[in-house]
C-alpha cells in the first residue's frame, strides 16, 4: 500500500502546476487530477509471458517510464501505476478473488478513483506463430477509445512498417471495467525474435514512447480533452 500511495504522491508534484497541487491538496492530496493513467502491465510474481530471460513485466516497465517522461514534457498531468517491479495485487486489500483478479482490479479501481481523461495499458505480445510481429491496441466498444486506438495504432504501426488495425476487445477486464476510455497497447510479439530484440533494445523503446505521445497529442487535439 506504501508502494500505491507514494506513486500517486509523486505524479501530483512532479506533473502538476503549484496551483493544482494546492487545489487537489485542499480536497485529498492522495487524489490527484489526471489527463493520462499509463497501466504497466503485469509485475512481481506476474512476468506476463516470457522466452528465456526475457520478461513481459520488465519490458513494459522500461517503455513505460520512457513514455511518462515523454508525455510529462509535452505537459501532461500523468499517473503511472507501478515504478517498480511489484504486483499490484499487493496493494489490494479490498476486492474479493484470486491474485490475478485483484491485480486487474486495483488497476481498473485506480482509474475509476482518478477519473483521468485516458487510460493506456501497455503490454507485449505473444503468439503461437514465430513469424506474428508488430503492434496491436485493443479497445473499449466505445467512440472516444475506438478513436484512441485508431490514432496510436497508425502511429506504432509507422514505428514497424506495418499496416495492422486495432481491434475490440470483449474479454479483457481492464477494458470492461474501466469507465474512462481506455485501450490496451501490445507493442510487439514477444514471441518473435525480430520484436524480442528490438523491445529488449533502448533506441526502440523511446521510439515507441514517442509514437504513444505524437498518438496522444492528436487524441487530445481532436476531442478538445486537454
């Protein structure tokens, strides 16, 4: 819980302006205003999927602390919801179930507290096919989150050389249960090893990063969100 509350402390004074922290701090310091939460996908005793020493949970991490800084620049008020190798199961002492389902609701319940403007949740990929590679995001059934997904697909796309499209997603809680739009960004195929060496690589992850926020940028120049 220590963990939790220190990463929301940190992003409402590193990402907001003095007169905003005086504001969230006269309501609830813990709770600050956001444009963007960035969900790290999985941590601690989850690695996501894995080839040899190569771990989901870790890359994820890397590319997302990338991203934040990135999008921080741009002036972006951002939360990130780990900045460390834990599971956010961890910090969920008030949800019923099993680890895997408490960790997909603290990340949902996070930003249902928050209320941020977008939710990015970023993960790599697997499949069974070596050859599969490339960028996929998922969305909510949704216009805001559809037109989110279009943007950053088109631009991780540009990243690869790739023409993908993004898909619905049905299934996956985090996109259920999230009420502000929200898309799940897969960057890569861990399972090729094309995708596994540039994801593992620095030069490719702040590429990566900078294509979330030139998608970002768009999103919020076109829906007038910021």
């Amino acid at each position: 819980m220590k963990q939790y509350l220190l990463i929301i402390v940190l992003a409402l004074v590193v990402c907001a302006p003095n007169s905003q922290i005086s504001a969230a701090a006269s309501n609830d310091p813990l709770l600050p205003t956001a444009d963007i939460i960035l969900d790290v996908g999985h941590g601690g005793i989850d690695s996501g999927t894995m080839v040899g020493k190569y771990e989901e949970k870790d890359m994820n991490l890397a590319i997302a602390k990338k991203t934040y800084k990135a999008l921080v620049k741009r002036g972006y008020r951002v939360i990130i919801n780990r900045t460390e190798d834990y599971a956010l199961s961890d910090d969920n002492r008030w949800s019923y179930g099993g680890r895997h389902r408490k960790d997909l609701a603290q990340r949902s319940g996070l930003a249902n507290t928050i209320k941020p403007k977008i939710m990015l949740s970023l993960h790599i990929n697997w499949s069974k096919k070596s050859n599969t590679r490339g960028p996929l995001v998922i969305y909510q059934n949704q216009s805001d989150s559809i037109l989110l997904a279009g943007l950053l697909q088109d631009s991780l796309n540009t990243v690869y050389g790739m023409e993908e499209l993004p898909v619905l997603g049905k299934k996956y809680y985090v996109l259920k249960f999230t009420k502000c739009p929200s898309v799940i960004v897969e960057l890569g195929f861990l399972s090729n090893k094309t995708d596994r060496k540039l994801l593992n690589d620095n030069h490719h992850q702040a590429k990566l990063a900078k294509a979330i926020t030139q998608a970002v940028d768009q999103y919020f120049s076109m829906t007038h969100a910021n």
